[in-house]
C-alpha cells in the first residue's frame, strides 16, 4: 500500500487519555466471557483422556445419556467428519483433532466426549458415567526423544514437502535459510563459541480462563459467544467443524481477559455448539484452570545448537544455528519463526539457520506473543554475551558494531527498510541503568530482540450522528487498548476530540471479516483502516460542504475538524465544523460513513533492547529481578500508556519465563503442575519497576508512522534475564527456567 | 524479468536454484510465474506464503506491484501471537 499522506504532527496521537473500557471494568459491568447467561441454558462439560497417548478402543455414553440432568452427550462422532465439505483438511482438521479426539488420544487432557447437563455440577458427575476403553501407546514429551529413531510415531504422514527424506516421522516441517559460508567465516573468526540450550514449555497465563455460550438450531443457524482474540476465524472454523454455513453462525467476542496468542484458535467452542444442536437449548462451558494448562496453547519447547564466531575487535564473522521446536501432537511449532527471527538483529556476512516442527504427545503449542522468537533470542544472545565476556568487549557496543540498519540485508533475506534497532541500542547506552554501579552478587544483561509484525485482512466502518459524534466499528478484540487507540486516531483525522468517538468491537454479523488480534496486527492494521475510514467519511463531509456552497468537492479541505474552502477560485466562506455538516445530513444526501476492508501491506518489523539486573542467593538459588529496562521502536506511539504496558507487560511475562514458568512432565506423560499453586507466574512482589523507554522510528507503510509494540517486549527478557542470572551466579546458564534447583545444581557443578 | 529469491529449505524443488528468474508485474503474477517455472513450489505457495519487495514484505496480496528491478523475497507465511 502506497503512502505518499505521511503525517508527522499529531493533535490527538501520542496523548494519554483515560481509557474508554475503565470504569465497565474496575466496577464489574464489563461483560468477559463467563459473564453470560441464556434462558434454558445449559451447562458442558468436557471428558479428557488421561493417557499421554492411547488408542481409544470404544466409548460407551449410555449411562451418561440416561441420567436425568444430562440433556446431550457428543463425541468425535457429533463432528463434521471428512470430506464433508472443501476447506476441512490442514489445519482445520488439526483443530477438529484437537477439540475432539478421533481414534487416538494424543496428550494428557485431550477431550474425547462432553456432556450438556441442567447445571455444572451435574454436567461435571455426568462425565464418571462415561466409559472409554482405551489401548495405552508409547508416548514422548521431550522434542529431543521425539526426533530419535526409536521414538514413538504420533502420526504418521503428518510431514509436509519441506521435510528431507529418511527424517523420523514426529519431524513435520523443516526450514532452511541463510547466506554466505559460515565455514569461511569462523575460520577468519579470532573465537568461536558453539553451545546448546533448552527452554521448556510456558503458557501464556491469561488470567480469563476459556468461555462460551453457544446456540446452535437444527435449521443450521446459531449464536456464540466467547472470549477469543478473533471472533472471525472462531466462527469460521466452528462452521467447518459442525458442517454449517458460515454466516449463519453469528459470534460475539466478549471482553477478554488477555490471549497473548493463546485464543487465536478454538478449543470449547464447537462443542459447546455440538452439544446445543443435540439438546436443542443453549450450552455453556467454562474451562477450569487445570483445562486451561492440559488443553490449551502452551509455547513449544526447544531444544537449540548455536555456534558463532567473533573478532577480537566485535565483528561476528559467522552465525549458525539449529532450533529445535515441539508443538504437541500437531504441526505448527513455529520453527521457521525461530530460525527467521533469530540472527535478524545483525548484520552478517554469512549466517544459517535451520528450523524443525517436532511432534510430541502434549497439548497443541499456540502463540505465545512472538512466536518462536524468545527461545532462539535466548540462545543466540547468550552466546554473543559469552563472546563478549571472553573477549573483554563491551555487550552493547558489539551490537552496536554488528548491528542490523536500513538496508542491511536479513538474515531472513530482503533488505532491511528503516528500522530502529540502532537508535534502541543507543538509548541503552546513554541510559542511566547501564552506568549504574552493581553490587556485590548481582549480574547485568542486555539483549536484543527482534519480531516481524503483521498486517492482515481488516474491515473497519465509521458512522457520524447527527450530533457530530462518530462510532467507529472495528473487528479486532480489544486486548491491549486498541479502542482507546482507534479513537486517537480517527480523532486526528475528524478533528472531533477523543470523548466524542465511541469505539464497539463488531460481531461476526455486522462488519466484514477481520483476522484475529495477533501479529501485533491492531493499531498498525486496523488502525491503517481506522484512518482510512475517517478519511472516506471526510471526502463525503467535503462534499456536503461543496455542495452547500454551490462549489466543486475539490475546492474543499479538512482542517481541525472543519471543511474550508480551498484554492483560488474556491471563493470566501465561513468554515463548517463536522457538527454543522451531520446536524443536516439527513437532509442534504443522507448518512454519512466511512469504511475500510483490505490487507493493509506494510507491518514495518521492529526491535528492542532490553538492560536487567539480577541478583542470584548462592544459598537457595532464588534469583531476585532487582532493575529492568525496556526499550523498544514503536514506529510511533498512538497512546504511549498503552505501549509503556505493552512493554512492562512482556518484560514480567518474560521473567517468569525465564525464572520458574515450565510444563513438568512425569514419566507417565502426565502434565504434573496444572494448577498455578504448581505453574509459578510472577506475582507484583516478584517485579520491580519496570522501566520503559519509547524510541519512535516511524514505520514508511502506516500513515502516522505505526509498528506493531504487542509482541518484540517478549522477545529479549529471556536472554537478557539469563544473561544477567550467569553474570550474577558466575556461571552460564543454558536451560530455562532458571528456577532455584536448577541454579543450585548449576553453582555446584561449578564447584 | 525479475529475479525471485528462495529460501534455501526450497532449493530441493527448483533443481538446486536458489534464485528463479520469472515475468511478473504484480505478486500474483509472480506465484503463477514460479509454480509454471518449477511445478513443485506448489505445495510452498499452497502452505503459505510472503513476499519481501525490496523490504516490505507483503504478506497475501497478489495485486501488489512489483517495480522493475525490484529485490524479491519469497518468505514464509509470518504468523503471530
């Protein structure tokens, strides 16, 4: 998309008004996804298999079907079955296996039937009543295992065409890339170092567990309602699952209580609509937390080798590294993701990368804000500090000498456009943190990090009252403030000030389609459309004006909210302000509206650097963040509020990844810590104040210069975090969490 | 003509080339071009693509103009959290 109307000066952008949701949540009205109920509504619940993997042999509901609060029971068999209809193959029919096992049980939690019962409690003690025989496989958790020769197949023919020959069948994509020889290049290197690392599994913790209403009539039409990042695709893929027609289902998102990427899919969802088909009455399921962890999205685990070879004086000569990931049962682990993003800071002469998507018997991985991205960021970034360390050479300026800028050619490949990688790692050293002095027993690390972004299909539609207000109708969930920053910028473009514009987040219903919340897609695309739609309806209040001067719609221009005249022949009126236009639009035309539906080409990537100190108890191992600072390019800041908590938010998410956060497996395949008394999340006395600092390089493909913020802040804490635990603890540490065992067994080890 | 560049995991379905010169003034023209030079880059194209003109990377249009001795790189479909 082609922008030659760049805005630089701002009225409304970069303000920080009070958000529009606030008092619906801090006094209870706001609506989340449990927060729904129906007439005759019943309650589901969902039976999930025990075994890490099991053959199901036979299911036997009949008890279940004939006690008497249980109104419907569904299985595979209540599902779509293939080839129902174009389109159910991919990952459609990934997630039809991961709603609802079909012959096998691939994780610990995987549903296998449900039940809709009079109340939850009923619908819960129905579920005993349900008898499945199952024929307990081999199973495999770990993605090294997984790849082994004699590991257990989970399924076979899974592999797709990127996958070379004579790899073990669990390996379901592979990727390559890089440019120039790495072999020349640690050869001219004056240090090499080459070492493997391990994260596990995290989830992304959202404190809103998964939730939904659904309605579903034998006449193929029906109502949901849940919480999820993209109700588009829940209503699409829900359609395919239950062979129904797409816009006959109508789907509502909630308010939501965080994602992070974990509810860009479905899970509770179809069966909920299954369910209500059967018992032709409305059916409600909630997750409890322990569901949340055994069968929803966690990250994927990995398993990394890195090699890289530096200068005495800091220039990286090769870069080469093999990132490892699992996803669970299913294709999809990001690999390809990691391996991109990885060296993407630098700017490398030879570099490669290799990316594998490993099946394991655990719950399908989801999106974890970058995907793929922390883990390799971990491992890359250590190294270089190591290196640094070695060679007696400054941590930031070494990224600075090897760092990635405008025209730069990827490690992924094109050649970079403007980018502010350099101008964050400036701002780190001209930083008060970085010259601060350190105490005894701590370690400071620096880290970058890197993310893509996104665009993606987008519909926005802007209506004027009478009045002289506007409601702006946008189809991405609010997950982290985008309403407040819509009405910033459509503000900007009306000249109406923020409190006149009131953002809703359309149903499936009464907007086009929108993808999901991800990619840290929403202030840069729907916002791109935001704006665009302004613009649209202010060509139209131009030419009410026009007309109503008896002059041509060319020879009027909008400024601070107001049509004027323009150009030499436009001859002299008195300015009309937006509120005088709309107060006679329904005589002069009718309503007045603006829209947007396209892919807006043109996410710009963006960069961070994140400084962190930590103090590590030689005696118990427990590792104290003691100061954190975020820096990251937002292209630029719609409301800098926002972004500051974009920021804080993936430095505290990336501290509890690095520290305590991890999927324990037992022997037996059996997820161990499904409750978050077991599954450490940072809590506020965890944290100290996380500092921000917002570098503002504007993004050439958003009209007022928008990057994407939702996603780089995870992409350096755990590097930055282990780099500042190894300096602290006098030792690498190369596998995370770095919880107190593992730091105690690693001081040991060091003697 | 403009020169289309592969990831390297591709080189298997191009006979080994990492660099495929087709005709093409808009990305859509660009994926029919490779699919009709090397058959096989199919099922890469099906499982989702991007393409990088001279650094932007346009994630699914295919109406997207493609300049004249643009850089050009087929990438694979970002996704994101």
């Amino acid at each position: 998309m082609a922008l030659d109307d760049r805005k630089t000066q701002f009225t409304f952008v970069g303000t920080r008004p009070d958000r529009p949701d606030g008092l619906d949540k801090v006094t209870g009205r706001a609506k989340f996804g449990a927060d729904i109920s129906a007439p005759g509504m019943l309650h589901g619940a969902i039976l999930r298999s025990p075994h890490a993997h099991a053959r199901i042999v036979k299911i036997d509901t009949s008890k279940a079907e004939a006690h008497k609060d249980v109104k419907a029971v569904v299985t595979r068999a209540d599902f779509a079955e293939l080839p129902f209809q174009p389109g159910l193959e991919g990952e459609f029919w990934n997630v039809l296996e991961n709603v609802m096992a079909g012959e096998k049980a691939l994780y610990d939690g995987h549903a296998v039937a449900a039940v809709a019962a009079t109340s939850a409690l009923a619908a819960r003690d129905a579920l005993k009543l349900i008898e499945v025989e199952y024929e307990v496989l081999p199973h495999v958790t770990d993605v090294d295992k997984a790849m082994a020769p004699d590991a257990p197949v989970i399924r076979e023919g899974a592999a797709d065409y990127s996958v070379p020959e004579g790899m073990h069948p669990n390996i379901v994509r592979y990727h390559e890339s890089g440019h120039g020889d790495v072999e020349a290049g640690f050869a001219e290197a004056d240090l090499v170092i080459e070492d493997s690392f391990v994260t596990e599994a995290t989830h992304q913790g959202y404190i809103e567990p998964h939730a939904c209403l659904g309605m579903l009539g034998n006449d193929g039409k029906g109502e949901l309602w849940c919480t999820t990042q993209g109700h588009w695709i829940a209503q699409k893929t829900c359609a395919a699952l239950l062979g129904i027609e797409t816009s006959q289902l109508r789907v509502t998102a909630s308010e939501i209580g965080g994602g992070f990427g974990g509810k860009t899919t479905v899970f509770i969802e179809p069966v909920a609509l299954a369910l209500s088909r059967k018992a032709n009455r409305p059916v409600k399921i909630v997750m409890t937390r322990s569901e949340v962890f055994r069968a929803t999205g966690p990250t994927s685990s990995a398993s990394m080798d890195i090699k890289i070879g530096m200068k005495k004086d800091g220039t990286i000569s090769a870069a080469q590294g093999v990132f490892r990931l699992q996803g669970g049962a299913f294709p999809g682990a990001p690999g390809d993701m990691t391996a991109m993003c990885a060296f993407a800071p630098y700017n490398l002469t030879n570099v490669s990368q290799i990316g594998y998507d490993v099946m394991a018997n655990r719950p399908k991985q989801a999106a974890y804000r970058a995907p793929g991205a922390p883990m390799g960021a971990f491992a890359v970034e250590s190294v270089i500090d190591e290196l640094c360390k070695k060679l007696g050479l400054d941590p930031v300026d070494v990224r600075l000498k090897n760092a990635a800028h405008e025209g730069t050619k990827a490690s992924y490949g094109p050649t970079y456009e403007r980018i502010g990688l350099v101008e964050t790692l400036e701002a780190a050293k001209a930083h008060p943190h970085y010259s601060a002095p350190l105490k005894p027993g701590q370690g400071r690390g620096i880290s970058c990090g890197f993310w893509f972004n996104h665009g993606g299909e987008t519909s926005v539609s802007l209506a004027l009252s009478e009045d002289g207000s506007a409601q702006l109708m946008v189809g991405t969930p609010d997950i982290g403030g985008s309403r407040a920053s819509m009405a910033l910028m459509a503000a900007e473009v009306l000249g109406i000030p923020y409190e006149n514009i009131r953002v809703t987040i359309a149903d499936t219903a009464t907007l086009g389609y929108n993808d999901v919340s991800h990619g840290s897609r929403v202030t840069y695309a729907s916002g791109l459309a935001t704006i665009k739609a302004a613009k649209h309806a202010v060509e139209k209040l131009c030419e009410r004006a026009a007309a109503s001067w008896g002059i041509p719609a060319d020879a009027v221009k909008w400024e601070n909210g107001c049509a004027i005249p323009s150009g030499p022949n436009a001859g002299d009126f008195d300015p009309r302000p937006l509120a005088d236009i709309t107060a006679h639009m329904g005589q002069t035309g009718g309503p007045i509206s603006g829209h947007f539906e396209a892919t807006p080409e043109g996410a710009g990537v963006s960069f961070g650097t994140h400084i962190v100190d930590a103090e590590v108890d030689p005696e118990t191992g427990k590792t104290a963040i003691t100061r954190y600072t975020v820096i990251q390019d937002a292209g630029k800041a719609i409301h800098p509020t926002y972004v500051e908590g974009q920021y804080q938010g993936g430095a505290a998410q990336g501290i509890g990844w690095a520290l305590n956060e991890e999927y324990v497996y037992g022997d037996d395949g059996r997820l161990q810590n499904s409750i978050f008394l077991d599954y450490r999340i940072p809590v506020a006395s965890d944290l100290p104040m996380i500092d921000t600092v917002i570098v503002e390089v504007p993004n050439p493909g958003h009209p007022f210069g928008v990057r994407g913020v939702g996603e780089t802040g995870i992409v350096p804490p755990l590097a930055a975090i282990a780099n500042a635990v190894s300096h602290a603890a006098g030792v690498r540490m190369k596998q995370l969490p770095m919880s107190p065992p593992r730091i105690l067994a690693a001081l040991k080890d060091n003697g | 003509m403009v020169e289309v560049h592969l990831w390297s995991g591709l080189r298997s379905l191009t006979g080994g080339q990492q660099v495929v010169e087709v005709e093409a003034k808009t990305t859509g023209e660009l994926l029919r071009a490779l699919v009709r030079a090397h058959p096989q880059l199919q099922a890469p194209i099906d499982a989702g693509v991007s393409i990088a003109i001279d650094g932007r990377v346009i994630a699914s249009g295919l109406t997207e103009p493609i300049p004249e001795g643009s850089e050009i790189y087929l990438m694979q479909r970002l996704r994101g959290g």
